[in-house]
C-alpha cells in the first residue's frame, strides 16, 4: 500500500506501480486487488484519498481533503496537478461523477 501512498494524484495507478510486473503474481489483477482491498475494506481513509475508475479498470488517485480554500493553496503554489485533483475530488463529493 506504500505505492499508493506515494503516488501521484490523476495517474493511471496500476500504470504507474507497474502492476503487471511488480504486483500481479502476488495480488492478482488490478480490477480485483481494487475491489478486495479498496471498496470491500474501506481504506480510503488509511491512504488519504479516493480512487476514481475513468476507464474499465483504470483508476486514478484523488485527495480525501478537499476545500475551495485547498484549491486557492494548490493554484497559489501553480501546483496544476494537484489544483485539478481537488476541483476533480470535489466534483465526485458533489456526486457529479462517482468514485469508490
């Protein structure tokens, strides 16, 4: 789970850990490692961030705190990625879009 933590937000994640590579033997597939131990477990709040599903088995990371007083901190800091990861985080609590 340290690979989730440090990942970036707005990421392909199993891209981006290498998934088939690294995790897949051990853990099994991505789709399946999300649903056991994400949905299933709850632990968003252990990582500190969401995971929104853009594709069929593709998920990006977004962040649990989220403010528009976040998003003036982010842009302030011409943090891009992490500005469009709260506008993107708060559009999914507004249940705009749904993430797990």
């Amino acid at each position: 789970l340290s690979e989730l933590k440090t990942a970036p937000f707005l990421v392909d994640l199993s891209d981006w850990m290498d998934w088939e590579n690294r995790f897949f033997y051990a853990l099994g597939p991505w789709p399946d490692f999300v649903n056991t131990f994400w949905i299933e477990s709850g632990d968003a709040q252990a990582l500190g961030a969401h995971l929104l599903e853009v594709q069929l088995g593709r998920h990006v990371k977004l962040p649990l705190k989220h403010s528009p007083h976040d998003f003036v901190d982010a842009l302030s800091k011409f943090d891009a990625l992490e500005a469009a990861a709260i506008v993107i985080s708060m559009a999914v609590e507004s249940s705009s879009v749904s993430a797990l």
